[in-house]
C-alpha cells in the first residue's frame, strides 16, 4: 500500500507503492513513539474515582478503625439502639400511650 523511506521530510518520507511489508514495517516504527513519551496529563475526578475504587486489597490484612470521642458516643447509641430488648409490654405502651395536642 505505502512504502516507507528512512528519509526524513515534511510527510515523514512516506510515499506510495506497491510493498505490503514496508507498511506494517512504518505503522510498527510510528506506533511506538507517542507512548515513548511521557504527556503531562491533568488527573481528573473518574481517573481518581476508578484508582480508589479498582485499587488491590490484601484482604488478610488487619483493618483498624479508629473513631472520635463523638463518633463513638453515637455508634455507641446507635448498637443500644439496635440491639435493645423488645418485649409486648413495651410495643404496647408505645402504641397506646396517651397523646396531648395542644390548642
């Protein structure tokens, strides 16, 4: 299709002819030379979405939390919120407990 020439030029010493080989000889040589280089590139809010996200885990790793005082004092509420006995004598005081509305 295109013959490559080492020559350099404007158009980079390409012209056309007739051998199959000489143009994948070109498009192998040219593939390479814009990855070669090191771009400047502005990281943006899906590139650092997608590296937190698809980042490896060492799932036998130990995982520490550590919280504030305030954080603490409110998962601290929240687990006797959820783990309190429930008994009908409670369900049946909250559903028959007597409401005042004001005038």
């Amino acid at each position: 299709m295109g013959e490559y020439n080492k020559k350099k030029g404007v158009f980079g010493g390409v012209s056309y002819g007739e051998s199959e080989e000489t143009t994948q000889m070109m498009v192998q040589e040219n593939a390479g030379t814009i990855r070669n280089q090191a771009l400047p590139t502005k990281i943006g809010f899906w590139q650092k979405f997608k590296t937190f996200w698809l980042q490896d885990i060492d799932w036998n790793k130990e995982i520490k939390v550590v919280l504030t005082p305030k954080q603490q004092k409110v998962e601290n509420e929240i687990n006797e919120f959820l783990h309190q006995e429930i008994t009908w004598e409670k369900v049946h005081d909250f559903l028959f407990q007597e409401v005042k509305f004001r005038k």
